[in-house]
C-alpha cells in the first residue's frame, strides 16, 4: 500500500509539472502578451506640410521643397499643383523632388501619412521676377495712385517712397 502511494503521488507532481504544448498551446490560445512589444499606434492625427521657400516675391527662379512630418506613424506621400487646381492622391500628382519655379505660380499640396491621415491642402503663391513694390496692387507715382501698375517690373517702389530702376 505504501508503494501504491508513492507512485500515485510521483504521477499527481509530475502531471502537475507537465510543460509540454498543448494543441491549444501551438494555435496561440491561452498565450500572454509579451509586454516588451508596443502595440500600433492608433493615428488620428494629419501630417503637417510646409514648403520652403515659402510663398512670396523673388528676383528670379527658385527651388520649392515640400517637407512633411508625421511623429506618429510617418509620412507617406505629398502631393501638389502648380497650376492652382487642388490636388489629388494620384502617382502624376506625386512629390518627389525640389520643384523648378521661373514664373508666376500657385502651388497647391497636401500629404498624407501612413494610417491614411490626409492634411488639409495648403497654397503658396510665388510671384517671379519682382523686386521690391508690387505691380499687380495700386502703386504710387508721386502724389498720384496708379491701379493694376505694371511699372513694377521694370522699376520698384523704394522705402524712400521714389521709383528705382
């Protein structure tokens, strides 16, 4: 009788100290969550665009950049227009280099990140080849007010209030 015991109570600890996988075990039921792992980020944030140079008057050609920052999940895409028209998801729409600006435009974009946050779409304008005063506003000439003065390419109002080549 005493050895009946014994042995039952080496088959109750051993099947206590059972390790071996289970079919439950092998399809990942009962498993615990490694907390070393983070889980996704849930993102619900828009990316924010800027271009640089940003929008205004220059001499002469420039290179626009578009930069996106998303500190959530990233960037995924930016896309732009030069021609005012709001812009679209779509691969001939794309950014992906510095943008050549020789004349007067408009530039539209937008980014999107990679849980599909869009931005809002933003505009620069860029007018090329001015100097100084503004020839699409009213310009002055000496005490007189010109309207729509397209002097301004050729000559710019100075801050001593006189019209310099």
């Amino acid at each position: 009788m005493r050895f009946k015991l014994i042995i039952l109570s080496l088959v109750l600890v051993i099947g206590a100290c059972d390790t071996s996988k289970t079919k439950e075990d092998e399809q990942g039921a009962g498993t615990t969550v490694d907390p070393t792992i983070t889980p996704p980020v849930e993102d619900k944030l828009a990316p924010t665009t800027s271009a640089s140079p940003q929008g205004g008057r220059y001499s002469g050609d420039i290179s626009v950049e578009l930069k996106c920052v998303d500190n959530n999940v990233g960037c995924k895409d930016t896309y732009f227009t030069l021609d005012g028209s709001t812009p679209r998801a779509v691969d001939d729409q794309k950014y992906r280099a510095k943008i050549a600006i020789s004349a007067n435009t408009t530039l539209k974009y937008f980014s999107v990140n990679n849980n599909g946050n869009i931005e809002i779409v933003k505009v620069e304008q860029y007018q090329i080849g001015v100097v100084g005063g503004s020839y699409n506003n009213t310009c002055r000439f000496g005490t007189s007010v010109i309207d729509n003065c397209i002097l301004g390419s050729l000559f710019h109002w100075s801050p001593s209030y006189r019209w310099m080549l």
